[in-house]
C-alpha cells in the first residue's frame, strides 16, 4: 500500500472515530460523569499522552510573543470548543450533533472575513445563509426532547457555539502551525486546557464513583481520551504530510454519515424528516460556500 492510499485510510479512521464519539460519548452522560467533568478527564489525559509522546522528539523553545496566542487557542480550541460539544450532547442527540458540527467551515468563512479580512463572493453568502439556515432550522423546529436528551434545542445551540469556538480556534492557531511542531503545539495548548477546564469541571469529575465504574464504561471513557483526542490528532498530521487540506477537510462530511449509521444501529438515535431537512441545507450551504470560483479566460 503506498504513501498515500495510507493517508486516505488515516483521515478516513479519524472521521470514522469522530462519528463514533457522537454515541459514545452521549452514552456516559450523564450517568456516570457529567460533561464538564468529562472534559476535565479528556484534557488531562490528553495533556499527560502528549507530554510522554513529546519525550520522544527534540524539545522547541516558544517565542515569548507566543505564549499569550498559545493561550487562547487552548481556551477556544479545547476549553469553550469542548465544553459546549458536551454540554450540548448531554442536552441533545449524536445524529444532531454530527450534522450540526459540519457547519464548521461556513463558520470558518464568515469569521474570517470578520478576522483576517477574506473577501466573500455572492455564491459564499448564499452558502452561508443557506447553510446557517438548517443549522436554525434544528434548534428553532427540532424535537424539543427525547429520551435522555432533555433540552435539545439548547443542545443544538451550543453544538453551533462549539463550532464558533473551533472555527476561532483554527484562526489563530494557523500562525502557530508554521513555527512549531505539532506536538510541542499540542503538548502547551492541552495543559493550558488543563488549568482552564479544571476549576469548571472539578466539582463534577470528583462526584464520579471511580471504584464503581463499570467495565464498559471505563473502556468508553478510554476511548475518548486516547481515540478521539489522541489518535485522530495523529491520524489527520499523518494524513496531512501526503494529502493537502482540502482534501482532509472534505473528510468532514464523512463524520454525519459514520454518526448516523452507528446511531441509530445502536439505538442511541433516529432519523426525522426535519432533521434530514437540516442536513440537506447544510451540506448544500458548505458546498456553496466552500466552491472556488473558476478562473475567466
């Protein structure tokens, strides 16, 4: 198997992760931890795998005028990023959260026009509009709860601010990204979440029963840590030294579509007409938006 086809197999095991942790995830909470706890243990797992893998490749010295960008990465990129996604999956479903999440780079687009001052063509607006239209269009007229999703349109915000907050995060990070390696960025931006999360979800991540955890659970919880956080880090820079961006980027359709068939196999979720609805303006939102024009002769 060559170089490449590898890099395909490895953005396609990280979307294919992502659209598991949608059920997974929803499945722990909040029974056994609460989300803000959970993120506590996600952060800090993280932080401590990537200052052990960090040991294994040549330490970097951050520029001083670094630090404070490092910063709120951490802040939008792994504290407000998280604690939203599962805030909102506590409240909502995996099916709404996995379509929800691909409005990203709508998001993405508007802000940086905001930010960094990109232009918009006519056909982007009309993405954007049509895009941010389903993602409304699930909070305003969604299911207003289900079982073990009390508060789904507010659970559908929050995925929305989840998404802001790791659109923000991609801006600012992107400087980064040319300075330093990956895991040094990654090793700093974790155990600054540490300290951000921590204060936040203490209180919940010591109500949880260790002891008495069943085994599934724990191996639930293991796979958030190391899978979601770790591995599909890996598994995309692997994927990004053979492929361009765009092209791992596309890969984020592919994470309703794992989402939705591992949900509703497992019974953790269902399909309504609204919701496919949703997914249609939304997909149809961030082709429009994400189209290049064609050059004119």
């Amino acid at each position: 198997m060559n170089s490449r086809s590898l890099a395909l197999l490895a953005a396609t095991a990280a979307s294919t992760i992502y659209g598991i942790n949608h059920s997974i995830a929803k499945g722990i909470m909040p029974h056994f931890i609460e989300p803000y706890g959970f993120i506590v243990l996600r952060v800090s797992g993280a932080a401590l795998l990537f200052w052990i893998i960090s040991l294994a490749f040549p330490s970097e010295k951050i520029d001083p005028k670094d630090w404070k960008r490092l910063f709120f990465c951490a802040l939008f990129g792994m504290s407000i990023n998280m604690l939203m996604f599962f805030k909102g999956l506590s409240l909502s479903t995996p099916i709404n959260s996995s379509v929800i999440i691909t409005l990203s780079p709508v998001l993405l687009l508007v802000l940086s026009a905001i930010l960094i001052k990109e232009k918009i063509t006519l056909l982007k607006t009309a993405g954007i509009v049509i895009g941010l239209g389903g993602g409304l269009a699930l909070v305003l007229f969604g299911e207003k709860e289900q079982f073990n999703a009390p508060n789904i349109p507010l659970g559908n915000l929050l995925f929305i601010i989840n998404a802001t907050a790791y659109s923000i995060y991609l801006i600012l990070v992107k400087p980064l990204t040319a300075k330093y390696s990956s895991i040094t960025l990654m090793k700093w931006m974790f155990l600054f979440a540490f300290f951000i999360n921590l204060p936040i979800g203490y209180s919940e991540f010591i109500k949880v029963d260790w002891p008495q955890l069943p085994l599934d659970v724990i191996l639930k919880m293991g796979f958030v840590v190391i899978g979601t956080t770790v591995l599909t880090y890996l598994f995309n820079i692997y994927a990004l030294r053979q492929l361009k961006a765009s092209t791992i980027g596309a890969f984020i359709y592919l994470q309703p579509v794992i989402a939705v068939m591992f949900a509703v196999i497992i019974g953790a979720d269902f399909l309504t007409p609204i919701r496919i609805f949703a997914a249609i303006l939304i997909f149809a939102g961030v082709y429009m938006s994400s189209r290049k024009p064609k050059n004119l002769a």
